[in-house]
C-alpha cells in the first residue's frame, strides 16, 4: 500500500537532514551491505530505510534510502555543499 503523496514527500528533507548527520556511517552500513549481502543488526542504515517508509511501494524502502545516500555521496564527491544544491 502506497501513502499519499503529501505523506510520501514530507519523508525526504528528514532523510536528507539525517544522511547529512549520519553519511560516513550511513556509507560505512552501506558497503557492508554490498560486500555481505545483509547489513548489520545495529546498522543506522535501517534508521534511514525506516524514514523512507512513507514513500515505499512495494517494500522497496531500503532501495529508496540506498539512492537517497548514492545521491548525497555523489553530490559530496562533486564538491557541492548543501543538499539541495543543483549541479551546474
């Protein structure tokens, strides 16, 4: 079951105040995931998959928060500073 859409958009600037806070971490529980195929019991990045429920369908919260993170890192990577900065 899908939320509605104001529901589902309200999720994003708490997911990207916390991939601000947490991103080292967040990476950290990330490449984790990818070289064991499960993440960590205590792993923050549930935290994250869990504020991007509202906006899953599907149960694909997890891959939501996983390009969430891929977004910020790349953005961090290209030198841009905020998050919601554009790229040029």
């Amino acid at each position: 079951m899908s939320a509605d859409k104001s529901t589902a958009e309200n999720y994003r600037p708490i997911a990207n105040a916390f991939i601000a806070a947490n991103s080292q971490r967040l990476a950290q529980d990330l490449l984790y995931w990818r070289r064991k195929t499960q993440l960590k019991e205590d792993a923050l990045f549930h935290e994250l998959a869990n504020i991007c429920l509202p906006a899953a369908t599907a149960d694909d919260h997890y891959q939501i928060a996983e390009n969430l993170l891929l977004s910020f890192i790349i953005r961090q990577a290209a030198g841009e500073t905020s998050i919601g900065q554009e790229a040029q």
